[in-house]
C-alpha cells in the first residue's frame, strides 16, 4: 500500500543528507566565527611596498646624496646644501612612517644603507683631500660600517627576524637604549656627527692651516706676490696654464680660498664633542654585539654537546 513506508525509505527520511562537496573554484575558507574570507582575500590588492612614502623619501636622499657627490670636488656650497637636505630628509622618512603606518623592514634597512654610503662617500673625499690624516677617516669608516653590520647580525640572528635593530634592551646597555630610544638624542647625535664631517670638508675650500697647499691671498700690489692663490710653489707658469683640469694641482687651484673659514671652525668645534661620543657609541656597540653573538655561540655548543669530553684511558 502506498501508505505504508517500507524500511528503506523511512531510513532515507530520517538521515539528514550529507551536501555535495561546492567545486574547489567556490570552495570558502572559513574562520572561528564561521564566516569565510578566502575569496575576500583573494580580492585584496597587492601592496606594493617599494612605494610607500617614506621608501619615496628615501630614493630622493639618495638621488640628492648622488648629486651632492657631483658637486663635492669644486662646488662647496652647492654640494653642502644638497648633503644636508638628504641628511635633513632623514628624520622626515621616519615621521612619514609613523604617520601613514608605513614602517617596513625594507625602509629600515634602506634607511640605515643610505647613511651609511653617504657618510663614508663624504670621509673619502675628506681623507683625498688631507692624505696625512687619510688613516683617522679610514678607520672611522671602518668602524662605522663594522659597528652596524655586526649589530644588524646579531640582531637579527639572536633577538629574531622580527626584532628591529633599534630596540636595545637596558640590560644589554644603557649607553645603546637611550641613544636608539631617544629620539631626540639620536637626532642630535646624527645631525651634528654630520655637521661636524661637513665642517671638515668646507675648511678643505679655505683654512691654510689644514691645507697647506692653500697659500695666503695678498691683494694685488702687495709686496712678495709672486705666486698666485692655491697654486703650488714650484710649479711653472706653463705648468699651471695647461695643467690637466682633472689633475689634483688643478682641484687645489680650483679649490683655493673659495671660502671664509670662520664658521666652519665654529661648526667644527661646537660638533666635535658629539662626533666624538657617536664614535664611542660605535665602539660600545661593536663590542656589545660581539659578545651577544659569543654567547649565542656558546648556548649552541652547549646544546650540541661541544666539547665533547675525551674518553680517558689508562695505560697499561
């Protein structure tokens, strides 16, 4: 009778169905609330890190840097203002990353390669120009580049790749948190560490005392005028009249009291002690990161078993 059910039937009737699997082209990820973003994140637009503003910022320190070089051989003023807004720029980078939420390991890492370079860039011309003291710039180069890389390591190979290279816990040094914590510590310290290699290089355009092939400038007419401004003394009036104009005795020529050196000193001496400390800083910095490294070496030789105890035999 088609009023009664027959038992496989009423076991159909009674067993909820199981759906079909959706085809995996519409199949949804679902979250602990049970709603599904997988397509929502396929519908998510790329980001494209290379262009956030402070990244932006940073490739204009750069082409600035690269203009200032340009310059730095015969144009001093030119050069100074074009080095200190991609100095300058610097702190801006850092405000622009805060601001639109914009801090990546990328604009670090640009940031902190950029100062490096143009620093360095700075001290060889500085070291070109004074080859007497060509050994101090050279080793500050040193250890500016030593004392940062070596940090960066052992940061990122002890305190985790997402640690920054900025965050020195008090414990480890006091000197190195409140210089990488204070803002306004770090800044003075970069401006006027800055300030003080700028100083140098203009004093290279005007200060006899530092560059003794610069001569003293007589007026016309003046007893003893035998020779003219920058030009070396025994050199020939031939020599200097088709002198090669890439040669150094040219860029000395060039370079001869082009400007005052009263404020370069002042600069020089107000920034001295500054400079001086950021050195130290360098210093505490490559030796803090060095035994942070040694210990980490000693926790992995300890957990390998290094070194392994030699079996004593005696002899017989």
């Amino acid at each position: 009778m088609s009023s009664v059910r027959t038992r496989r039937q009423a076991a159909a009737i009674s067993t909820p169905t199981t759906p079909s699997p959706a085809p995996r082209g519409e199949q949804k990820a679902m979250n602990g609330n049970g709603l599904a973003h997988g397509a929502t994140r396929e519908k998510e637009p790329k980001e494209n890190i290379f262009v956030f503003w402070p990244n932006v910022i940073g490739y204009a320190r750069i082409v600035l840097a690269f203009a200032s070089l340009y310059y730095m051989p015969l144009h001093p003023k030119t050069c100074t203002f074009l080095y200190s807004v991609s100095c300058l720029l610097d702190a801006l980078d850092g405000y622009a990353a805060r601001y639109f939420e914009q801090s990546t390991k990328f604009g670090a890492v640009l940031d902190m390669v950029t100062d490096r370079c143009t620093t360095s860039c700075l001290i060889v011309f500085l070291a070109s120009a004074w080859p007497r003291y060509a050994l101090v710039f050279q080793g500050l180069i040193s250890l500016d580049l030593a004392s940062h890389y070596v940090h960066m390591f052992a940061t990122l190979s002890m305190g985790g790749s997402g640690q920054s290279h900025k965050t020195v816990d008090v414990s480890r040094s006091k000197i190195l948190n409140l210089y990488y914590t204070n803002k306004t510590v770090l800044f003075i310290c970069c401006f006027l560490n800055e300030a003080f290699f700028i100083a140098l290089y203009l004093l290279s355009f005007s200060s006899p005392y530092l560059s003794p092939s610069l001569l003293e400038v007589k007026k016309l007419g003046q007893p003893g005028v035998t020779l003219q401004p920058g030009s070396p003394s025994g050199a020939s009036a031939s020599s200097l009249i088709f002198a090669n104009p890439h040669s150094a005795a040219a860029l000395e020529l060039a370079r001869a009291n082009k400007m005052d050196s009263f404020v370069p000193w002042v600069v020089a001496g107000v920034s001295l002690p500054v400079m001086a400390f950021k050195q130290f800083v360098n210093v505490v910095q490559l030796v803090k990161a060095s035994r942070w490294l040694a210990e980490g070496d000693r926790e992995t030789r300890r957990a390998a078993g290094l070194p392994r105890k030699k079996n004593s035999r005696k002899i017989k």
